[in-house]
C-alpha cells in the first residue's frame, strides 16, 4: 500500500468524537479498531523499511568506517515525511475502508 497516496494529514488534527463513534456507537470500540489498525500500518511501515534498508547493510566488523549513501538517506527521509500510522489508521476508519467484526456480538446472533 502506498501510504503517501493517502488523503491523512502529517500533522494532528482535531476529529469529531461523534463522527468517530457514529458506525460503531461506542467511542472506546472506534479506538479500539482504530488502535489495532494502527499496529497493522506502523508493522508494515517498518517490515517495508528493513527490507529496503538491508540492501545497505555492510557486514564488516569494522566500527571505524561508517558510509553515508545517498539512497539511504532519501529512503529514510521518504518514511520521516508519512503520517503516522494512528493518523492513516483514523483517516481509513473515518473513510470507512476498515473492515471489522465483533465476535461476542456474532455468537448471539
């Protein structure tokens, strides 16, 4: 997924707590959802980065030489500019494109 495609601000932004509680109706389960989705976005942002950033990765011993590539730096600044995964993760909710379920809620049906 292309998280810089995303329409979520890089800065904290102010919601509504009714518009966040309105599919749910409960404002601690909206959290919930949104904390969850949260840890699923920032664990792919990170896998994404270690892949990308072992490519640099030197094997030496040697603590004296130190490199700085270019493509590295670019890579890192790519990941710092992002909006955090709890503001993608708000974004998608409010957007409706999370999917969720309830299973106490599935049993008494």
């Amino acid at each position: 997924m292309d998280y810089k495609k995303s329409k979520a601000p890089v800065n904290t932004t102010t919601q509504n707590i009714m518009d966040l509680c309105e599919e749910t109706g409960n404002i601690y389960e909206s959290v919930a959802i949104i904390s969850k989705r949260a840890n699923q976005i920032g664990s792919e942002i990170k896998q994404d980065l270690t892949k990308k950033l072992a490519e640099f990765a030197s094997y030496n011993d040697s603590l004296e030489e130190v490199f700085e590539n270019r493509e590295q730096i670019e890579i890192s600044r790519y990941y710092e500019k992002l909006p955090k995964p709890s503001l993608l993760a708000t974004q998608e909710f409010i957007d409706g494109s999370v999917y969720y379920r309830d299973p106490s809620k599935e049993t008494e049906e």
